[in-house]
C-alpha cells in the first residue's frame, strides 16, 4: 500500500485525484484541507489545516511525520487565485495567496523530504 499525502483534498482537482487514488484500494491517502472531508473511506485521513496559517500546517505536518514510517509521494493541489490588477491587491491578499500557494507546501515538503528521499 501506498502512502500518499494530497493538499487541497477536500473540493475541486484535489477532491477529483483523492477519489481516484481511494478507488484503487491500493492507497493510504492523507489529505490536508481546511474544509471538513466529505470522504467517507478506510484509507483515507483528513487532517484539517487552513495551509494560510504557516504555523498550523508546520505543526499538523510534524504531527504526522512522527506516525508515518514511510511516505511514497506528496500531490499538493491546494491553491486559490484571486484575479485582479497588482494594484487592486491588499497586502493580506497578497501574502494568503503566497502562503497557501507556495510556503505552505514549501513547509509540507521540507518536512517529509526524509520520508521520499531513497536511501
């Protein structure tokens, strides 16, 4: 079996490559979302996790790492976008977007990166 770590598993591409993923059997998929799962499968865990907050999602991370032995891959689908002119953004628009889109998932590799390295 195949542990696999999906942000954004709760609604769009994440919730469509979460369903996939259950449907095989062949995966032990854990997903990061902010929203409650509607996922209703023995192989899956939510781990509820706004990925704006960087240090929930450091601490969730860690969290996890110390349960799990093994990760085979991160699948990091979480995002949003907010389009508009430059000028249009708000500074907490701005940096929400760069902490879900980026450093959150930043924060989720660095931390399992043991895990998925082959030794």
């Amino acid at each position: 079996m195949k542990n696999i770590l999906l942000t954004g598993a709760t609604g769009g591409i994440g919730n469509t490559i979460a369903m996939k993923l259950l449907n095989n059997n062949k995966t032990q998929l854990y997903g990061f979302a902010r929203r409650d799962s509607q996922i209703n499968h023995g192989n899956y865990r939510h781990i509820n996790c706004d990925m704006q907050n960087l240090k929930e999602t450091e601490f969730k991370a860690k969290q996890l790492i110390t349960e799990l032995h093994q990760l085979d891959a991160i699948i990091l689908a979480a995002g949003f976008g907010k389009f508009a002119e430059l000028e249009q953004f708000s500074l907490l628009d701005m940096q929400a977007m760069m902490n879900v889109n980026f450093l959150s998932q930043a924060i989720l590799i660095k931390t399992f990166l043991p895990l998925l390295k082959i030794t």
